[in-house]
C-alpha cells in the first residue's frame, strides 16, 4: 500500500485499562462505562502514575453521581438551589445576594459545569473580594459551601468544591460605650436638633429607650403597646435571632 494511502495514526492511544493518552497534547484521559453509557474525562496531567491514581478517584466520581446530571451548570444549580432557601426576609435576601455574586462574578476562565469545578476555582472567585469585610466574605462562602452540597446529595457531583476553604477572621471590635452621663448628654443633643429629618423628640426617645433597655432595633421595632405591662413594670420583647421572648 502507497504511502499517502496508510491508515493514519489515531490521536487516541490506549495506555491501560479504560486510560487514553490524547497525543496531540499528552495529556491522560479516562473513558468509564456507567449505566450503559461510556464518560470520557480529562484527567488533567500527563504524568502517567498520576494519571493512574486520577482514573481511580474518576471511577469512585462516577459511581457517587447520575450520569443524567452531568450537565448541570452554575446557572442550572442556582434554578435548583435557590428555591430550597428558607428563613428569615434578611437571610433570603443574603443567599439571593450572594448567588447573584457568584454567578456575576465566577471567573472567565474558570469552568461553569459543575463537573469541571475544582477548589482553585473557588478559591480563584473568593479572592476577587478581598476589598470586601470578611463578614460579606464568610456569608458567601457559606452559601457557596451550602449551594455546592446540594449538588453533592442530588448525585450532580461527587464531592463539594468548597470543601477544605475556610472562613476569613474577623478583626476584633472595639465598642465604646459611654458612660451614663455621656449618654444622656447625646439624648439632649438629639432633642435639640429639631431638623434631624426624623423629628427630634422620637429620635431622642428611641436612642433613649435602645440605651435604658439594653437592644438594639430588631428587639426595639417589635414593641408595641400589648406588650407593656405597668402594673407589673415588665416589658416583653420578641428576640428574632432565638426566636424566643423575655421580660425586661
């Protein structure tokens, strides 16, 4: 047979049991039949031991998901997470925002299948807010961390890409809290702002009644009338964190 008529060479060379070499660019691939159908994936080196090691973590991948969710994209998962989220109006709003984040602002060269996902990716995605405080920070890698894990039960991925990333470290506060004369100095100075925009008398009151009682405004804008009791000097405050109640 001429030459120019040989059966060329296939860029596919199988190395070992369900291990392929792709030799245009070297590197190891792993082809594993799961419920009838045949999965090709990347191994992501060309190192032929590693790659060796990597097939076997590609098998035990494959036998924790379903085939039928191996398409699921960042965008995909969110349509499935985000209707799970329960809670509070401000912890719906938190999960909402932080997903909005990661889908906005995920890394151009990072991928969006969930299968293709590694910790770098993440780590890539928390570093772009290093301008932020780490509370914001820690509230998104927490919603990462509980987004990524619902894949992980639905069989969409073997294993959470969050795993192992650890929450930033708040700086401590430093709260100065004025003496009683101080805070009643800032009480009168409320009273007499009479164009403070909120109306001098409620806003020396409130700041008035946070100090003497001890809460803050979640505590505070729960008060209403019923739950003042002047014969027996008692006030009952819903706490929405608990959630329980207590007298005051």
């Amino acid at each position: 047979m001429p030459a120019s008529q040989k059966k060329p060479d296939s860029i596919w060379k199988k190395v070992g049991p369900c291990l392929y070499r792709y030799t245009p660019s070297g590197v190891y691939y792993g082809l594993v039949k799961s419920k009838g159908k045949q999965i090709r994936r990347s191994l992501d080196t060309g190192d032929l031991p590693l790659a060796r090691r990597k097939l076997q973590d590609l098998r035990r991948d494959i036998e924790l998901t379903d085939p039928e969710l191996a398409r699921r994209t960042l965008e995909s998962q969110a349509e499935r997470f985000l209707p799970t989220v329960t809670g509070t109006a401000s912890t719906l709003y938190n999960v909402r925002h932080a997903i909005k984040r990661l889908l906005a602002d995920w890394p151009n060269k990072s991928p969006r299948l969930l299968s293709k996902i590694r910790k770098g990716d993440c780590e890539h995605w928390i570093a772009t807010y290093g301008h932020l405080a780490p509370s914001t920070i820690n509230t998104y890698i927490s919603c990462a961390s509980k987004f990524f894990e619902l894949a992980v039960t639905d069989g969409a991925i073997a294993r959470s890409p969050m795993d192992g990333i650890t929450y930033h470290v708040r700086g401590k506060l430093t709260r100065l809290t004025p003496t009683a004369e101080q805070f009643e100095a800032i009480v009168e100075d409320l009273k007499a702002q009479p164009f403070n925009g909120h109306g001098s008398a409620e806003s020396a009151d409130y700041i008035a009644l946070s100090g003497l009682l001890g809460l803050g405004q979640a505590e505070l804008s729960g008060i209403h009338r019923k739950h003042i009791d002047l014969e027996a000097g008692t006030i009952k405050v819903f706490r929405r964190k608990t959630p329980q109640t207590f007298l005051i």
